[in-house]
C-alpha cells in the first residue's frame, strides 16, 4: 500500500499525539533532559489548550506507564470520582431516567490535572514549570483553531451569547465564533497556570514538594474554590432544557488523589497487552483478543469478508459483556478474571456464527446471571433553540448523525531507556458544560456514563468512578517495551485500535500501515453517551472496500454503512523495534495528528 505518511524510526526518542503542536512540545523535554514521561506530560498539557474541543484541564485521563528501571506496566487512574452528593434518588427525584449529557449535574472530580502531576513527580524528572511552558505559551499568546473546533463553537454561538456567558467570553472573538485556523487565545487559562505555577514555587522544597504543592493549590485552593463557587450557586441551561447547578464541592475536589494501580493484561500471540482496568472499557479489548486467539486471521486475509465478520461478532460479545459487568472495581464486584479465562473466552467463541448477530448477548462468568440496565426514555428535543440539540448529544462532537463520530485526544511517548506512555485525554470539552468563570476552562460530564440502576457495577454512586470509555494500550514482546498506543473515538477507540493491532500482528503491516489500512467498527452495544443509542446490525466501514466484499457481508446480514475515506479514528503509536531503534507512526485522518522522533 502507498503510505501518506512515513514509517519513523529514531535512536532516542519518538512522540505521538493528536496535535502536531503538542508534539513538537512533547520532544521539546528531551532537549532540557526530560524522558517520556515529561514529554507525555507536556504534550498533554498543550493538547488542553489546543483541542479544547475534545479535553481540558477539569477532564479524565487514564495513563499506561512503562517504567523502564522496573519493567512493570501501570496505570495512573486520572478518573475522577462523583461528587459525595450524586446519588440516585437525586437524579430521578428531578424527574430524571439518565445523567444529562452537558451542563453541570454530571459534573465529577476533575481528574486529568492530578493525574498528569502524578506522572510527572513519580515518573519524569523536570520541574513542572518546565513541563507547563508550552502550554501557558499556547493559552497566553495563541494557536490556530481546529477546523473542528470552530465548527462546534460556531453550532454553539447562541449558547454561548445567551446563556453560557462564560463560555462565551472564553471561546467567541468578538461575539462570533472563530474561523478555522484564526489565532485564538485564552489568557484566563494562561493566568490560572501562572497563578498555580507562582504559589507552587512560593511552596519551596524539592521538585516533588513543589508538584506536591501544585495539586493542593488546584484540589484544595484557589481553583477549588472557584469550582465550588460556580457549582454550587450557578443555574444555567443543560441537555435537559432546564437550569439545573451543579452537585460538586470543594470538599470533593479536596477528598481526591490520583492512584497508581496494576494493569489488566492477557498475553496474545505472544505478546503481553496491557490495559487499564474495568473503571475503563479497556478489558473489552483484552476479550476481543482473547475471542479472535481461536481464529486463523492470517488465513482469512486483510480485508476480506470472513476477516471483518469475525471480528465484528466476536466485538458484539466484548461489548456486551462490558455492558452487564463492568464498573469501578473498588464499589462493585467486577469478575474480571473471569471474562478473561481462556475456557471462558472458548464458550464464548461458540456464538460466533456465519450470520450477523444482532442480540446484546452478554455472558456468565463464574456462573453469575448478567444485568443489562433498560434504556433510559428519550425524547429528542426540540429544533429551536438549535443548541440544545447538540447538548443533547453527550459526545463532544458537532451532531449530524454521521458514522464519524468521535472525542478524546491521544498521546504517546517512548525513550531511549525503554520507558513508554500511552494516555487518552478526554472531558471538560467546550460542550460539556459552562466555562468556570475566572478559570478558563469548563467542567467535565463523564458522569453521564452511570445508570441510574441500583445493582448494577456501573450503578451511580458517591466517589465511584463512572465507566469511562478511555482506553490507552501498552505491549510488551518477552517482557521488553514493543508498543503505545491509542486512539479518539468514544465507544470505538478499542475497536480501531484492535483494528490497527491486527493488522500488524495478524497481517504483519508495518505500524505506519497498519494504522492507515481502511477501519470498520460496529455500533452494536448502547453507547456510554447520551442519549444511549444502539444499531444492532451495524458494520461501519471507510470506503474503499471491493464491492464483493460488502455484498457478502450484507448477505451475512450486517447493515453495511460506508463512511468517508480515512474518518475512523486517529490512532497514535511509539514503541521500540528488536534492535533499540525508537518507532512512531500517526493517522492521517484529520490532518492533526502528527508522530516525532529523534
């Protein structure tokens, strides 16, 4: 295949991520000595800044760490809890089937912030002023927007004028949104870091006591204070239609702190694949690959009909097992070494078959009946005002019911020591819910993930963890780092980053191809976003495919939707090859994401 971008191979060090700016500030730390995880850190923090559609400072984000002086793989768990007061007597005593999908109520403890300071005190070795350079640069004197960035600011101008005033003065130029590629800044997010950065240093100490100070000025000071202020006194519209405040307090921002917690891993063709636990829809992956372990990828061929039946349905079963057993492990009783058992997973493969399934049929681990939570009621709002359907819509995308949905950012960093991150930026996004005024930035809505449904793992609760999407990939190759990857895309990301893992370890592409080779995904299982919809038969293929390829999979019963060339996903690599050469490769879907190496 002729590749629209390059396979990069390096001596040092290699950068992935969804933003060619944040890339290039991630390699930036190599030059003041930093290693991967500096360069994660700082990439993240501009990606804040320049996707502020997809990610922002009050989000969530789980980090895959390599540690290279140790060789285990972790996870930095930067998924914030829901406030104390979040219960569900509370959503339905207002009258509520669901968590909204924008506004404040779904508001939990933001968790990126913290994570990423964790990361840098554990794991890098620069002051964070260093690392938060870029960053503060990009807020205080600007970047080029997004196309779809401005597309979206531009479907929520009214929003923004009317009612989210905020919001409007954060994101508007001149009272108008932005046009694509026009130089935008936000000097309220550029004077929170320097305040943040000034009373860090006013702490003194070591580099870890500064860090240490950094996230108790933000969980526990001035930046608490201004989310306790706006949340707990605001009412502004939401996706109800309604005003409604918010249920998040100082007090639970206080309560926080990030974990470091072990991976969920399965070994396949060898290889160790890592992912972060069941608070993420991460295991998915590890039970797709553990369903496809029993097929001959390989002898069905790249592209064909068989390949893509089989993956689809043996994703259909992952999927629905998510849906019945996944859920903060510390508040539910998650049997996750159960769905991964190999006898488990041989059961299972039995329900492959040669037609399309489209029955949600999650599985008995150890023997325990599942519970699928029934929809939630939805009825979809009115046309006018014209934003309120977009907040409607809990993915930070503009809506337009196309098959090219997505959300999150990726970064991905590897070193020449062996040390390797893969994390997926997501939350606090411009649609999720007002600016915090004084704070440039907005809260996230990852709450909208729980059910209100007593007895379910992923029922809503006090401090649990909603069921997050996010979902980053490490691999080992006979203990040693092979890969970090990741991918946007909501639902998706573990069905485009299967797809790109495949294609190389089953079809044997290079990294680079196998992340441009044309993606597929099914909509099957509900969606984590409001409003929940599902599309049973649904195989979403990019274009490109031979005709008779579609046509078997249609007489299959798969109801085959073509979606625009290189649209699903913006997958993002680093790793390392056989002979300590650093790798990366980047999608070009999007004409965003961009790979580095030195």
């Amino acid at each position: 295949m002729v590749l629209l971008r390059p396979d990069l191979r390096g001596t040092q060090s290699a950068v992935s991520s969804t933003h060619w700016l944040a890339s290039a500030a991630g390699m930036s730390m190599f030059d003041l000595g930093g290693n991967a995880f500096d360069a994660a850190t700082a990439t993240a923090f501009v990606i804040q800044v320049v996707e502020p559609h997809l990610n922002g400072p009050a989000g969530d984000v789980p980090i895959m760490v390599h540690r290279a002086w140790s060789g285990q793989v972790e996870v930095v768990c930067g998924q914030g809890p829901m406030p104390a007061r979040a219960t569900i007597p509370e959503f339905q005593d207002r009258g509520l089937t669901a968590v909204p999908g924008s506004g404040l109520l779904a508001a939990c403890v933001p968790g990126a912030f913290g994570a990423w300071l964790r990361l840098l005190r554990d794991y890098g070795r620069l002051p964070l002023a260093d690392v938060l350079a870029p960053a503060v640069h990009y807020a205080e004197h600007g970047y080029p927007i997004l196309p779809k960035a401005a597309e979206m600011i531009g479907s929520l101008a009214e929003l923004f004028r009317d009612e989210w005033a905020e919001s409007g003065r954060t994101y508007l130029v001149d009272g108008v949104a932005p046009r694509p590629g026009q130089r935008v800044r936000n000097p309220d997010l550029a004077g929170t870091y320097r305040r943040l950065l000034a009373e860090a240093q006013a702490a003194g100490g070591t580099r870890e006591h500064r860090i240490d100070a950094a996230h108790r000025v933000f969980y526990e000071g001035f930046v608490a204070e201004a989310v306790d202020r706006f949340a707990t006194t605001a009412e502004l519209a939401d996706a109800t239609g309604r005003r409604n405040g918010g249920l998040i307090t100082g007090a639970d921002l206080a309560a926080w702190q990030p974990t470091i917690e072990e991976s969920a891993t399965l070994d396949y063709r060898g290889l160790s694949v890592h992912k972060p636990g069941p608070w993420s829809q991460g295991p998915v992956f590890l039970q797709q690959l553990a369903l496809l372990e029993g097929f001959d990828l390989a002898g069905m061929g790249a592209g064909s009909a068989e390949h893509l039946h089989t993956v689809v349905e043996c994703a259909k079963l992952a999927f629905a097992d998510r849906e019945a057993w996944y859920g903060d492990p510390e508040h539910a009783d998650v049997p996750l070494k159960a769905l991964l058992d190999r006898a488990y997973a041989d059961e299972r493969r039995a329900l492959v078959g040669e037609a399309a399934s489209g029955a949600l049929r999650p599985g008995s681990p150890d023997g325990r009946d599942p519970f699928l939570p029934p929809l939630p009621d939805h009825v979809a709002p009115a046309d006018d005002p014209a934003w309120l359907a977009q907040l409607d819509d809990g993915i930070p995308a503009v809506v337009r019911r196309t098959a090219a949905r997505g959300d999150t950012c990726c970064v991905t960093a590897t070193d020449v020591e062996g040390n390797m991150v893969s994390a997926t930026p997501s939350g606090g996004w411009l649609k999720s819910s007002p600016v915090v005024p004084g704070l440039g930035f907005p809260l996230g809505t990852r709450g909208q993930m729980a059910w209100l449904a007593e007895g379910h793992p992923n029922a809503l609760a006090p401090g649990k963890r909603p069921r997050t999407t996010l979902s980053p990939t490490i691999v080992l190759r006979d203990g040693k780092p092979y890969l970090a990857f990741g991918t946007p895309g909501g639902d998706q990301q573990d069905q485009w980053t299967l797809n790109f893992f495949v294609n190389h370890v089953d079809f044997g592409m290079s990294p680079q191809e196998a992340v441009e080779a044309v993606a597929f995904h099914t909509d099957h299982a509900p969606s984590s976003f409001s409003p929940r919809s599902a599309r049973p038969l649904s195989l979403v293929t990019e274009s490109g495919r031979d005709e008779a390829v579609l046509a078997e999979l249609r007489r299959r019963g798969h109801e085959v939707q073509e979606a625009e060339p290189y649209t699903l996903g913006k997958v993002c690599v680093t790793g390392r090859t056989d002979d300590d050469l650093v790798l990366a490769a980047a999608s070009p879907r999007g004409n965003q994401a961009y790979a580095i190496v030195k």
